[in-house]
C-alpha cells in the first residue's frame, strides 16, 4: 500500500486529484504528458450512483423476459423511461436464442390469387400447395432483413393466437393492400426438425379472405373448422 | 477541503470503495478502446447496409411499420403508454417529408458515414456520440422487428462512445474515460451473458438437450446448408453436447475472461460460443457483437 500511495502524494499537491486510487503501473505512469488520470470527486460520485443505477435497470429488464414476478414487473415498468429512449430495454426480446417454441419456427405469408376459395382451402396443406404463392423474405437469410421478416410474421401469429384479427389486419394489410388480384392471404409455419408430424399438420396460424370495397380493403379472418365438427359432418355423410 | 485534505480523507475509505474507484476511473489505453468501437463500427455499418435493401418495405410510405400504421396499430392495442419512451428522429423526419424511401435511405447513408468516421478516429467525440444516437434512432423506428441483436449495439455503441477518439492504430495515450468505456462495455457484457445463462435455464430445452438443435432447426432461415435429417447434428448425442457445451461454455469462457485477464483463453472460448451460436442458428451479427464486446474484457496495458 505504501508503494501504491508514493506517487499520490507527490501528483497530489500538484493537480491530479484521485492518483491515489490507481493501481502501481498506471499511477507510475499519471506524470506523463497527454495523460488524463481521472475525473474529479464530485464527478466520480454521479458517475458512480449513475453506474449501480445503469446496471440494475438493465439486469432487471433482461431477467424480465422469462415470467418477472408483479414487482419485478412494476419496477421494470417505472424503468422503461430510461432504457427504451436508449434501447436498452430488452422488451420480451428472446434473449436465451432458442426453446424450440413454435413462435421460432420459420413464418412465411402466403397470398392467393384464386377466386372463390373454399374456407378448407384456406388452411389446406401441404405448405407449398400450387394455390399459394410465398412472399419470400428479404435479403440473406441470418442477416437483418430475414430476421425482420420473421418478427413481422411471428409477430402477428402471436396476436392472431391470442385471438387478436384487428391487430393482425393492421400488420398484413399494407402487404396486400395494392395487389387487387390477392383475394386471401394466410400465415404459415415452416416444418423444422423439430417438429412432429402432429405439429406439421397443424393448421396455418392465420387465414383471411381479402375484402375489397371501393377503397377500402380489409382482412377478414376465418377460423379454421374444428376438427370435432368436421368428423361429425363426415360421419352424418 | 483542501487536495491533501481530500487524499487522506480518501486513504480512510473502505477498501471495496477504494476497489471501486480503482476499477472504474483509472487510466486505460485508448488504444485498446478504440479497437473496440472500430470493430462495433464495423458491426454497424454492416448491419446498416443490411437494412438497405428492406428498409423502405418496412417502414416507408404505407409499409406494415410506416409511421401511420404504426400509430393506428399501437393506438388499437392499447399500447400507446408503453410506446411512448420509444423516441426516434425518424418519427420526426418522416413526419417531415413523408415517410419516403430516400429519407430512410439517407439516414442508413449517414450512419454508415458515421462508423466509418468514427472507426478511423475522425469527427471528434461528437461523431461518437451522433453514431450512437443515429443507431438508437434506428433500432426504435424498428421497435417491432428489432432484436436482440440492436440490444447488444445500443449497449456497446454507447459504452464506446465515452472513450476520447481516437484510431484504432493509432499512437497509445492513457486517459481515464478510454479505462471506463472499457470497463462498462466489459461489465454490461457480463451481466448480459449471466442474463442469458439465467433464462437459457429458465427454459426446459437447454436442460433436455433439445435446444441446441432448436437453434439449428429453421431450414429455410439458415446461413449454412447444415443440418437436416441425414446430418450429424440429427443425433441426439451432438445436439445433446452442443446444447450443454453451450449452457457451460459461456459462464465458463466470461469467468477466465475476467480471472486471467491478459491470457487468451477466456476470450477464446467465448468467441467459441459466439460462432457456434451464430453457424448454428445464423445469428452473425449477435454473435459478432457478443465477441467483439467480450473482447473489452481483456487486459488493455
């Protein structure tokens, strides 16, 4: 410690202000020109409370995005004026990369031409039924624009699962909305080796017929037949 | 209080206060902390010639993410409370001229001059500062489709911005903000990946092995054409392995990172991580800011 302090003592009564505190080779070194030690004491105060402050806003935001408890939330919540403007807010962004959940698998928008489609149709599988045209995504694939396709998509088959079809026309609307031939459009998810065969046979996340009225074009979701009623119906054939 | 009155005041204090006043305020080399911003810059640019070609299917004129529709799907959710510390100068500018493509364009165009300017040391600390909030100003206009990827460089872009500029193969000056914007960007990194590790184990996929081929799994979004049914990544013993070398190299990579800080073993490892993670789920630039930031970690004199 001794040691440490020698070359403080002497910076001290000249104008550095905190050489005290470096380690042996960086005190050793503060006498050199174009050097800048340190900040002042108040300064190191702010930056200090700003530091614990810093870091445990953006712990919490990042452990909030597996279930937070009601106070981890409200705290996170009361923190979002600071980390959104900055965008250091994780925001239920999948910072764990992979669960093999269905949100990750490959979303792709499916667009027909065909007029009239049956309500079957609309979630008649396989994927790449000759019906269906696929908007592709943009740019490389693991590059932005792919992963910017994806959100888009995963995105609105998460609200369209939540039972949320307004939220989900918003979102696809302008992907349709100049096309006048496109009369549905459709959701789907890319089998993956994950995936079973139950999984893959699932039906398409989202389906909706295009409604076109003079200007005006809307959405208008149909859900897929229950697969009890569709048994029922054979059975009475 | 007189200078020497204020150094022995600061002799008496506890030695964790004095610990922390030694690891965030001395000197570092500016050197060290402008090859980590050049290699952020670098990341940057390449992200934001990414976003050239679809920005304006996103977000111009009257794009799923255009200002309008953006406000009509918020307002339809009820969400207009959470979004409104989601500031950008785009919502302005848009506003402005009108949600046109060549706006966006222009703005990915500044960026791009920005990390070029910053990364050779040019444009003073203002450019640093203005590439951080240009980049910030993009990654909220996205909101919606940003990632975790605009996570990482917010936090990294910000970090390096408090270093004085300087080029990353330029001469060697010690100054105090370059050992802090080092240091931040090497602590946010950490507890960045404790929060990984802890909701990676939140989930039962990275406990039962699957969550390494969960990572490889989207066909039709991968970089590389691995995988598949006849692959070696389909047996359950290398998914298994890649799944726990994933969960257990990282902490252990940080931990020598920070224990033998001059070595390159640490690093090494969690650059290991780091492409496993972006071969097998296509994840490049994450994994490329995930390196670059853990390379802050290291011994800078």
């Amino acid at each position: 410690m001794s040691r440490r302090r020698k070359p403080a003592s002497q910076s001290s009564s000249s104008t550095s202000k905190s050489e005290n505190s470096l380690p042996d080779d960086q005190a050793a070194n503060t006498d050199e020109p174009g050097e800048n030690a340190g900040p002042g004491s108040n300064l190191k105060i702010l930056l200090s409370l700003w530091l614990i402050f810093h870091l445990f806003a953006i712990t919490l935001s990042y452990t909030g995005v597996v279930g937070p408890s009601e106070t981890h939330s409200q705290i996170n919540e009361a923190l979002q004026v600071y980390l959104r403007p900055a965008h250091f807010a994780a925001d239920g962004r999948p910072i764990y990369l992979a669960r093999g959940e269905a949100s990750e698998q490959p979303h792709r928008l499916q667009t027909s031409r065909l007029k009239p489609l049956a309500d079957a149709n609309l979630f008649a599988l396989p994927i790449d039924d000759s019906r269906w045209e696929t908007v592709a995504p943009p740019g490389a694939r693991g590059l932005g624009g792919n992963d910017r396709y994806h959100r888009w998509l995963s995105t609105a088959a998460t609200l369209s699962g939540n039972e949320q079809p307004s939220l989900v026309a918003e979102l696809l609307l302008p992907a349709v909305i100049d096309d006048t031939e496109i009369k549905a459009v459709r959701i789907v998810r890319l089998p993956t080796e994950l995936t079973t065969t139950a999984d893959d046979s699932a039906a398409p996340p989202y389906a909706a017929y295009v409604a076109r009225k003079n200007a005006n074009v809307s959405l208008v979701q149909v859900v897929q037949p229950r697969l009890s009623t569709q048994q029922r119906g054979d059975d009475d054939e | 209080m007189s200078d020497s009155a204020t150094d022995r005041s600061r002799e008496t204090l506890p030695a964790a206060i004095q610990g922390w006043d030694r690891f965030w305020f001395s000197p570092g080399s500016t050197r060290a902390a402008a090859r980590i911003r050049a290699g952020l810059c670098l990341i940057t640019a390449i992200y934001f010639i990414g976003a050239w070609g679809d920005c304006t299917r996103w977000l111009a004129g009257d794009a799923p993410f255009s200002v309008n529709r953006t406000s009509t799907f918020l307002q339809a959710a009820g969400l207009e409370n959470d979004a409104r510390w989601i500031v950008s100068p785009l919502f302005l500018i848009d506003r402005l001229f009108g949600g046109h493509g060549l706006v966006y364009r222009a703005y990915l165009l500044i960026g791009i001059g920005l990390c070029a300017a910053v990364a050779f040391g040019r444009g003073r600390q203002m450019a640093c500062w203005a590439l951080w909030i240009v980049f910030v100003g993009w990654a909220n206009r996205l909101m919606l489709l940003a990632g975790v990827t605009e996570i990482l460089l917010s936090l990294g872009l910000f970090a390096a911005a408090v270093a004085p500029p300087a080029a990353a193969v330029g001469s060697e000056r010690r100054d105090w903000k370059a050992g802090f914007s080092l240091r931040l960007n090497a602590v946010q990194i950490t507890l960045f990946a404790a929060c990984t590790i802890a909701t990676m184990l939140a989930g039962s996929a990275w406990w039962n092995g699957l969550a390494g081929y969960a990572l490889l799994a989207p066909i039709e979004d991968r970089t590389l054409g691995i995988g598949g049914p006849d692959s070696i990544f389909s047996q359950a013993i290398v998914y298994d392995l890649i799944t726990h070398g994933l969960v257990i190299a990282l902490p252990i990579g940080m931990l020598l990172c920070w224990v033998w800080r001059r070595s390159w073993i640490g690093p090494a490892i969690v650059i290991a991580w780091c492409a496993v993670v972006a071969i097998l789920g296509s994840h490049w630039l994450y994994g490329l800011t995930f390196a670059c930031l853990a390379l802050s970690i290291r011994q800078d004199d």
